[in-house]
C-alpha cells in the first residue's frame, strides 16, 4: 500500500488550485464556497484498498455576466494548461463544461456554468489516506481449518478505475437553489 499526501495537504492543494485558477479571472470576479467535501473513495485511482478519501472544494464565482463566460472558460484553460492540467471533457460550447485532470499529482479541476447564469469552479484530489499513510489494521486469528477442510483462495480485488473525466449527474437539470449540490 503506497503512501500518499495526508488529507490535510490535499485540501491545502485544492485550495491552491482554486486560488490559482481564479486568479487569472477578472477583478469584479470573486468566490463564494458552495461546497467542500470529504468524499470516501469507492473509484480508486490506483486500485487500492478502502479507507481513502477525495478532498473537494466547489466555489461559486460571483460578479461576472454571463455573456463574458466563454472568455473565462478560456483564461481558465489556458492557466491549466500551463500548471500542467490536460483537459479531458470539453462539451463547449453545447453545454459549458470543462474537466481537466494533473497528470503529475492526479488532481482534477472543473469549470462550469448553468442556465441560470452561474459559475462554479472546484477542484478534487485524487485518493489520499488522511495521515498519509494506510491505517494499521487490526489482526484476528482465524482458527487453523482441519486437515479435512478444502479452503478456496480468495477471489483476487478487481481493480477499481478512476470515476470517469466527466460529471455523471446532469448538469443543466441540478435544482441550484437547494445549494446541495457539488461536482
């Protein structure tokens, strides 16, 4: 089980992106968290046990109009693209979305917008066990099977890939008032 950045780091770097990313937005811009979470991982990015976890951290930003989207959508990319991100969803410009992944630490970020004319960008660590390391587990004694006993091996873990460069849920169809919703 390999280590990784401990669960606070990985949130200090997510904040970090984020600041990074919005910096490059124009100056009425400014943010407002709608979400931060601490999400177990069930799609493990390198196939490893439970007991991981994705830091995420969603913010809304405020004080753009919606017709100067497009342009921001492009000084986010670009900023991406030079911090070593590589854009892996792009549904512009049917739907304003775009996912790009690190491909050196596996951080993802994304950039979206709504029919209701709002922006939201966050970003996402990939899997970290939250000291860095994995916790010791406790061992149980199995009693020793008779001479008798035929024991089956385990069925081996079938690797678990990382959830999908897109978001699942429908974007355009997130009811935005709840304010319980996040990517």
């Amino acid at each position: 089980m390999n280590p990784t950045i401990t669960e606070n780091e990985a949130r200090d770097q997510v904040e970090a992106y984020v600041r990074g990313a919005f910096s490059v937005l124009p100056a009425p811009a400014a943010r407002e968290l709608f979400s931060r979470n601490r999400s177990e991982c069930t799609d493990s990015t390198d196939h490893g046990p439970a007991g991981r976890f994705e830091i995420s951290a969603t913010y809304e930003v405020t004080g753009l109009e919606p017709d100067t989207f497009k342009a921001q959508f492009e000084a986010v990319v670009k900023w991406w693209q030079g911090h070593g991100f590589t854009v892996l969803t792009d549904r512009r410009p049917t739907d304003q979305y775009v996912f790009a992944r690190n491909e050196r630490d596996g951080f993802d970020m994304s950039l979206q917008a709504n029919e209701l004319g709002k922006l939201y960008l966050g970003a996402t660590s990939p899997c970290v066990w939250p000291k860095g390391t994995p916790e010791a587990a406790a061992v149980v004694e199995e009693p020793e099977p008779e001479a008798a006993e035929v024991q089956e091996a385990p069925e081996p873990e079938r690797p678990r890939p990382r959830r999908a460069p897109v978001d699942d849920e429908d974007f355009g169809q997130t009811s935005w008032s709840d304010g319980g919703a996040a990517f």
